[in-house]
C-alpha cells in the first residue's frame, strides 16, 4: 500500500513562484516580439539577402476587375510575415551573383539633400569597380573557362575567334553594329544594314560616343584590343538554348537580358537621355514631407505587339489603372496613349471596361512631386529605373523577367520595395510605406545615392573599361588597326551591297557623327515611309581596300 506524503507549504510556495516567473517572463518575450514586428513595417535589416527577388501571390480578393469589391485598400501589415516569399524564388535572375557587395551603405553622413540631419550612406570609387568586377564575371561566364590552364585547348581558354565573330555578322545585321579596338585609341565600327527605326541611329551614335570619352579617361582602357557586337534593339538576341535556331550561345552586348538569354548587358543610352526622355531633374529639391502622398505613374499601352479580343487584361500597365481607379486616394496612374491596337479591338471597349479614358501627360518633373514613383514594364521592360532611382521619391519595382546592367546591385527595401509581377501586393506595400515615413526616406536616400553614383555617366564609362578588359582576355586572336573582315558579306547576302557599308570589308572610324543613317519622309511620318542614305569614302578615316559598288555611291549625295 502505497503511503502519500502531503506536500509542505515551502514547496507550494517555490512552485507558485517559479509559475509566475516562466509566466512573466514569456509576456516579456511575447512583447518584445510585438514591438519588433509593429514598429514598422518593414522587414528588419538583418533578414535582407542581396538577391532582388520578388514575390508572387495569389489573392483573388485583389480582382482590379471585379467592382463589386469595396472601394478600401488594406490595412498596412508587417512584412515580416512576406519577407520569406521575398527571397524564396531560385528562378528569377539565377546569373545575379550572391556574394555582391551592398552599394551605399556605408558610413552615415549628415548633409544629404532628403534627409537633413538623418542618415545618408555614401560609397566610393573602389567599392564600385569591385562591384561591377563580380558583375562582369556573372555576365561573362558562359564563356570564361572552368579551370586552367588548358593546355593544347586554346579554344577552350580563348573561346571568342575571329571567325565566330566573322559568321555573327549576317546573323545579328538588322539590329546591332560591330565594334572593334585595335589598341590605338580609335573605334572602328561596322553597320551591314539600314534601320528604319532612327532610334536605333541615336543609341548606336551615343555608345559610341561613351566608349571613345571612356578611353580619354582611361588610358589603359585605349590599349584594349577586341571585337563585339552591340544590340541596338530592345529584345536580348542571344538563348540560352534551342529557342533560337542559329542565335545560340554567341556573345551579344544587349541592353537589357534576362534568364532566358546570354546577352550581356551595357548602359542603355535612352536612361540617359539619347531620345531626350527618362531623366529626372529637379525632384531632389522638394522636401519629402511636402510630396504628394501617392504612387504615381504614366505611359503608354506598349505592352503587348497587338491588342485584340481581351488579351489585354493581363497587361501591368492597364491593371495599375484600373486599380488607380478604384484607389483614388493611394495612386495617381494612367494611360496616356494606346498603342499596337488590333482590328478586334476599340477603344471604347478598353475603357469603358476600365471606366477610365486617356489620362493627361505628366512629365518626369511633375511626376517627381510625388512621394512614391512606380516602374512598371512597357514593351521588353522600361529604361526608367535610373531617372526613379534619383528622383528624392521612393521607388517601387515591379518584378520583371528583364533587367539592366546594374539591377543585380540594387537590394530590395534597401534601395528599393518591390511589386508583384502583377501588383498583387502593391495597395499594402503603398500603405506600409506611407505608415514608416522614417524608413521611407532611408529608402529614398539610398536609392539617391545609388543612382547618383553607381548608374552615373561616369559610371557607366567605369563598367565597359570592366566589361571589356575581361572580354578581350576571352578572345583568341583579336584584330589590329584596319584589318579585313572575311568573308564578303555581300557574298553571303548580296543586299547587304544597298546597306551603309556596301560591299566594303572596311571599317568606320567614329568621328562623333556617322555617315549614314535614314529619314522619315511624308506629312504623316509613317515608319515605312523613309529613305536612307549613306557618305561612303568621304571621310579620310574610312579604309576601303574591296568594294565594287564604291565608285557607284561615292557619286551620291546624302539624302538622294
């Protein structure tokens, strides 16, 4: 028989009293894991990995479409809770290297221009170019050997010949031009065929320009000798695998990749103004306070190659505006202009579906009055990154399957708070921006300082003396001064005789203007409408050595 003891007061006493304190002290904790997740909402610093990944929900409740849904945006909400969602996708940009440092982010000064006595990183020259270096070796790797050395397999070293970048030039023709440095200070250049689209002129003229300024500055940089082909239009041309059946595995300077294509990435000139567009001027004077509370956006339909039968529901653009519509009082965004309609499609049947007609023009000074500034992508992404990143608003990013030369370096609510693909998530990361106005300018004072420096002119010019020194480690018998290119193009493709080089194996030597080029005709400048004309053996830097039509068009005027 089992005898029971009964238990004393002490021990009553020490049970209650160890009670209560696991019970106090699990309130502490409780407490301070409340304060931590609600004092902002944003995710905390230490949980932020570089990668720019973005999530991707499905929230029906969210339906822009469906109005029937009360005209109320969400309440603001911790992103501790999305954050994981934030960095979780392997997919997206898997050739953004991990081990990038974070630009900006150094030592606090107390003169910045938003912030006033606050916070305002700073970075320097050399963190830069390292930057860019670890960039490089990402863009560059699909042809940068496994090991070395390699002996008897110069090719496998040396992979970029002569006679790949030989049998590119007919294949790449209607849109890109051939460029090679000879170590002598000069840029040769080639264009094979003429193109309609002027805009094509304007960007090859202004990356020409920068790389000839880039050389004045580094003078090691003019002793580079190599060849590459720049990618004037706006898609990416070289896959990754068989999507393309000759345009695979061949080195393209693009401006703007993605996943899906090597192309390597170099400054695009419309972010820097060579159409006269996309820069922003003035908004870093106007205090954040006295900004209007909105995200705002404008720009065209040009999303899609045709719009026709309802494909156009799924378009960003047009589902920003009609949530826009529904959310007067958080975003201020429109359609300025419908572009690429089909015979199925009306206008009126577009917006009468939106409730919305065209909205006005708001130009980038008048946009940079706003507090928040959203980049959403027109046709194969936007050139518009740069002007926000420096604009004093903060920036939101759409999550994009393209991205430009330095997008990899920006870090998400750091330099910037990414969106949804499409805007699933926007209204509460608008309203958990405008609840935390503190971190919202740490945001914008980062982002200033990155656009300021790292996607500068100056910049720019740092990353192709990068990009191109270790490109020309990557070729294996680069050509100097004048040489030929052979075979005959005109042999390969005899229309190439009517084209600005005709049948000429020589080189351009930019001079700062090029000699050809092709004007829109008519009252109505329709793009199929235009003649082209070209000034061949007039320049005492042109080297003609073979060219039987150069007799032919010497007699010509421009413009005849």
């Amino acid at each position: 028989m089992t005898t029971l003891h009964p238990r004393s007061s002490n021990q009553d006493h020490v049970t209650i009293i160890v009670g209560f304190l696991i019970t106090f002290a699990f309130c502490l904790i409780t407490l301070s894991a409340t304060r931590r997740t609600s004092t902002s909402p944003y995710p905390p610093r230490s949980n932020y990995t570089l990668d720019p990944i973005f999530p991707s929900y499905t929230r029906p409740e969210y339906d822009i479409f469906n109005s029937s849904l009360p005209n109320t945006a969400p309440q603001p909400t911790s992103y501790n809770s999305l954050r994981t969602n934030d960095h979780e996708d392997p997919a997206y940009r898997p050739r953004s290297p991990k081990s990038l440092p974070i630009i900006c982010a150094g030592p606090p000064r107390y003169s910045n221009r938003i912030l006033g006595s606050a916070e305002a990183p700073t970075t320097s020259s050399s963190e830069i170019e390292s930057a860019f270096e670890a960039l490089v070796a990402r863009y560059l790797a699909p042809w940068i050997p496994l090991s070395t050395p390699f002996k008897g397999q110069p090719l496998l070293q040396r992979p970029i010949t002569r006679k790949l970048l030989n049998s590119m030039e007919v294949l790449i023709r209607g849109g890109a031009f051939r460029v090679r440095l000879a170590g002598d200070g000069k840029v040769r250049y080639r264009v094979l065929e003429h193109w309609g689209q002027t805009y094509r002129i304007s960007r090859m003229t202004w990356t020409l320009s920068l790389l000839q300024e880039a050389m004045n500055v580094f003078p090691d940089l003019a002793k580079v000798k190599c060849e590459f082909y720049v990618n004037v239009a706006d898609s990416p041309r070289s896959t990754v695998d068989s999507m393309s059946r000759d345009m695979g595995g061949i080195p393209v300077f693009s401006f703007r990749t993605s996943t899906s294509y090597l192309d390597v990435p170099v400054p695009d000139p419309v972010e820097y103004g060579s159409n006269g567009n996309y820069v922003w001027k003035t908004g870093k004077k106007i205090p954040f306070e006295h900004r209007i509370p909105k995200l705002v956006f404008r720009g065209s339909s040009s999303s899609l190659l045709e719009y026709h039968d309802h494909n156009w529901l799924p378009v960003p653009r047009i589902r920003l505006a009609a949530l826009a519509k529904q959310h007067p009082d958080l975003i201020d965004a429109g359609i300025t202009k419908w572009m690429k309609l089909g015979k199925a499609t009306s206008v009126n049947e577009i917006e009468s579906s939106l409730g919305t007609g065209l909205s006005d023009v708001l130009n980038y000074e008048s946009q940079g009055k706003y507090q928040f500034i959203i980049d959403i992508d027109g046709g194969l992404g936007s050139s518009r990154k740069r002007g926000i990143l420096s604009s004093g608003s903060v920036p939101f990013f759409q999550k994009s399957n393209w991205f430009m030369w330095y997008e990899p370096l920006l870090k998400p609510f750091y330099h910037f708070i990414p969106v949804d693909t499409y805007l699933q998530d926007l209204l509460e990361r608008i309203q958990a921006a405008k609840s935390d106005p503190v971190e919202s300018k740490r945001i914008i004072s980062r982002a200033n300082c990155f656009g300021d420096n790292v996607v500068s002119k100056e910049a720019a010019m740092l990353y192709w003396r990068v990009l191109l020194k270790r490109y020309s480690q990557l070729q294996h018998d680069p050509a100097t001064g004048d040489e030929e290119v052979t075979p005959s193009m005109c042999a390969m493709r005899p229309a190439t005789a009517e084209g600005p080089m005709g049948c000429s194996n020589g080189w351009y030597v930019f001079t700062g203007t090029v000699p050809f080029g092709c004007r829109y005709t008519g009252a109505k400048r329709h793009p199929y409408h235009f003649e082209c004309w070209r000034d061949i053996g007039r320049g005492t830097e042109f080297k003609f050595t073979s060219d039987p039509v150069h007799s032919h068009y010497n007699e010509r005027e421009p413009g005849q």
